[in-house]
C-alpha cells in the first residue's frame, strides 16, 4: 500500500521523477507517463548521488561529461540531447511541487553531482518536503581522499556505513507513521 523508492547515481534522479509523476500528474502528462497511484503512495525515497540539475553538468569533460552525454542520449534516443526540448523535464530542480514524498539524500563532497543534489534538497524544503541529507563539507577527507561519486557502497567508510544507518532509520521511521490521505 506505500512504496519506499531507492535509486543511486542516475537511477536516483529516475527515482525522484517517478515520485513526481506520482505526485504531480501535469508533470506525468509532460513526460508522458500516467500513473495510477495515489499521490499518497510513496512513503519515502532514498536518493544517492544523483544527478538533479543538469544545468551544472552540461558541457562536462571527462569520465563525467561522457556519462551525462552517454545517458542523455540513451534517456531522449537523440545523440543532441540537450537541444530536446524534452531535456528541460530532466533537471529536476526545476520540477519541484508541493505533496513530494519525504526524502533522504546524500551525495560525497568529490562528486560533482552533489552541488545539484544540495540544491535539489533546498527547493523540496522550501515546497514543504520533508527532507534529510547527508552531505560533508568540501574539505571532508577520510582514508586521504574526498567522498567520490557512489561513495555510500564502500562499507569500509565510516561515511558509508553512516549513510547506511541512516537510510535505514529513515525507512524505519517513515514506516511507522500512519499513510497520509
């Protein structure tokens, strides 16, 4: 009767548009996704290092402007995928309404994506979402190196093992608490 969404790198941001959809139907029909959920449905989501704004790795190099190239075009079948007008619906900074499911995010202070991700976490408090994050400061080191994208899977971290307790308590919270609506 109530869903708990997970999703890490671009299977968060396709988490977070799910719950959108769910949420706010206009945006469904932009994307052209109908669902038959009740608004109320999604409990919770659990978002790892995703990519929300797109405006911040547009024109990227490197490993991460081949990924965001390589995913653009898989998501949109278009190699020029940011001259789709359909990319617009992908930043989802920009898409950000009230009734959004509570949300956990993280992203490790070394993964470019976690400055759209701090962002992301901002405008869904401000519409009213109930939101936890965990996020370090840009000089947070541990084992001699900054939190790199995906950082939260390796449990020899204690940031990682961090993060995992906290999605857990997240979860377990969440599901305790009687379905709205």
């Amino acid at each position: 009767a109530r869903l708990f969404l997970a999703g890490d790198s671009a299977g968060a941001s396709l988490v977070a548009q799910v719950a959108t959809v769910v949420t706010h139907p206009a945006y469904g029909e932009t994307v052209g996704v109908s669902c038959d959920l009740p608004p109320d449905a999604v409990a919770g989501l659990l978002l790892c290092c995703g990519p929300y704004d797109l405006s911040l790795i547009s024109g990227a190099r490197g490993l991460l402007g081949w990924a965001s190239t390589t995913i653009g075009w898989a998501y949109l079948g278009t190699r020029a995928f940011a001259a789709d007008p359909r990319s617009a619906t992908l930043s989802l900074v920009d898409h950000v309404y009230p009734g959004f499911p509570p949300t956990y995010l993280t992203g490790g202070n070394g993964d470019p994506l976690t400055r759209g991700a701090r962002v992301y976490a901002e405008r869904l408090a401000a519409a009213g979402t109930h939101v936890e994050t965990l996020f370090f400061d840009e000089d947070y080191t541990e084992r001699g190196a900054p939190l790199g994208h995906e950082y939260q899977f390796d449990l020899r971290l204690a940031t990682a093992r961090r993060a995992l307790d906290e999605m857990v308590s997240f979860v377990t919270r969440r599901s305790a608490e009687p379905a709205q609506g």
